[in-house]
C-alpha cells in the first residue's frame, strides 16, 4: 500500500488502523500516545508497530500525511471474530458451560463500531502533523468473567463459568495483555467522545450479532 501511495504521487493522507497492543504491558493506564518504550508482547503488536514505523518513514520522505490510530477492541453487527462471537458459538453448543481462555480477569477496553467510525472521521480531519498517533477507545475497562455473563444473559441462558488458568498470570494465551486501558483525551480535546461504555458497548454488539446469526 505505501509503495502505491509512493508510485501514484497524489494521495494527500495515508490512513494505518494500528493497535493497542504497540503498548505490550503498559506501566501507565490509561495509556497515552506519548508512552515510551514501546514493548509490544505480541508477534502481532509487533507487526503493528513495525508497519507505523515503516508509514512515518514514507510519509516524511515522499511528503504526503499520515493519521495512525491505535484502537481498543472495537465490536458491533457483522463480527465473525473476537470474543463475543466465539462464546456465542460455544454457548450455541453448550447452553450450560462457558469455558474461558485464562482466568477471565483480563481487563480491557471495548468500543462500539459506530463510535469508532467517528472518531477515525474526526482524527482526519483534525489532524496537523505530518504523522498523527491517536488513541481510539472507551473511557471504561470490563473483564471477560463480565463479558461472558453479559452474552449469556442476552443468549437467556444460565450458565457456570469454567476457566482454563491460562499462562502467565492468568492471560489467555501468550501474548495476551492482561490490562488495557487507552488515554482518549487527544481525540476528546478535539470533540469526539464515545457514545458507549465497554459494558454498553458488549451489550449492543451482541444484540446485534445474535440478530445476524439467529
């Protein structure tokens, strides 16, 4: 892609989805776009930081701009991945039984689709550096024990709750970060504010997708 955008020579800003995950575990929550070093903990985090590397290095040295931003987990309609799905599909066979990946105390932010889509339009239109970092994200934190009573709730089913243990404290497989919480007051300063909280936020993508699949 950013040897297209090179070639073509037209192409005024260049828009990368990153992720929180650049962050590794954070020693500052909420986190924000200043935090330094960046240890991701992840093949993926690192994949997502070497590529806003490589975006700031083309977009300095072929002059055009570039907004990069770092996203909680983002949910809603037409997700056939990620958490909410995956214990649909796991309730839809066991109505009784939830197992969870680690010890479900995994902590983290979740946005709504919608507020995110906003909060990308508004990043581009306000951004003024040649490369803009903006955290996206809710302003709240809910745990996976909570996720999983919320989608069973919704599903109408009782259900125990079984946890694998995980690795690492808990996490839900290697990599995992355990706690994560973004600082959004960049975006905020410039108007945007989430509609949904995480909770809030989980409730309506799983509404949503039950719709879909149902």
């Amino acid at each position: 892609m950013l040897e297209a955008v090179r070639k073509a020579g037209s192409v005024k800003t260049f828009v990368f989805t990153s992720s929180s995950t650049v962050y590794g575990d954070a020693s500052r929550i909420p986190t924000p776009e200043d935090y330094a070093p960046l240890k991701p903990i992840s093949v993926y985090g690192s994949t997502k930081l070497a590529c806003e590397a490589m975006v700031s290095a083309y977009a300095h040295t072929y002059g055009f701009n570039a907004v990069i931003y770092r996203l909680a987990n983002i949910v809603g309609p037409r997700a056939r991945h990620g958490v909410i799905y995956d214990f649909i599909l796991k309730l839809r066979k066991n109505k009784n039984q939830l197992e969870i990946l680690g010890d479900g105390k995994q902590t983290k932010s979740y946005l709504h689709v919608n507020d995110c889509i906003q909060a990308m339009l508004l990043g581009v239109e306000k951004a003024r550096e040649r490369v803009e970092v903006f955290n996206i994200g809710s302003e709240n934190q809910v745990n996976v024990q909570t996720i999983a009573k919320i989608i069973a709730e919704e599903m109408g089913f009782k259900v125990k709750l079984t946890y694998t243990g995980g690795v690492d404290g808990g996490r839900g497989w290697v990599g995992d970060v355990k706690n994560m919480l973004l600082d959004i007051g960049k975006l905020k300063s410039l108007g945007w504010k989430p509609r949904f909280n995480s909770e809030q936020a989980i409730r309506a993508a799983t509404k949503a997708i039950l719709r879909e699949i149902y």
